[in-house]
C-alpha cells in the first residue's frame, strides 16, 4: 500500500478510505499486503483529483463510480455495433 500511495503521492490512510468507500478493493497477496490493478490506481488518481479540488471525498467515489458506469456502457455499446450490418448483410 505505501508503494500506491507513493506512487499516487498520497497517503496510505487516503486508499485505505477509497476501501472504506467501496470504490476499489484490493486483492490481497500470501503476505496480507493489498495489491492494487492499474484500473484501480486510475480511479485513486481521479479521487485524489477531485479530493484535492474540494469534493468531499463520499461524492468522489460517487462521481468516480457513475463515471466508470457510463464508460463501461460505451464500451459495450461500441462493442455490439462491430460486425453488424443493417438489413442482414
């Protein structure tokens, strides 16, 4: 978790609250050190951001939740107009 918060220039009690908050939840390695994805990073990042900008850090993760939503709906929608041809083509 230091090595995150480091590298986020941040503070091991600001990720522990992004886990309080249900925005990430780390896995876990055989030494009980939590072991953050590049996704998850991405979104401290952005908490830490909108943190820093006055957003209390509860409407952060919502803010950050209702974002990641919306690009996972654009995701899928781009993903279903590959390959499909009006009128059966």
């Amino acid at each position: 978790m230091g090595r995150a918060a480091a590298v986020l220039d941040t503070t091991p009690a600001f990720l522990r609250a992004l886990g309080e908050a249900r925005l990430i939840t780390p896995l876990r390695s055989e030494g009980g050190h939590r072991r953050y994805s590049r996704h998850q990073l991405r979104m401290a990042a952005r908490a830490r951001e909108l943190v820093d900008q006055g957003t209390p850090i509860d409407a952060a993760c919502r803010i950050i939740s209702l974002e990641d939503q919306l690009a996972e709906a654009r995701r899928q929608l781009t993903g279903q107009g590959k390959g499909h041809h009006p009128g059966g083509r």
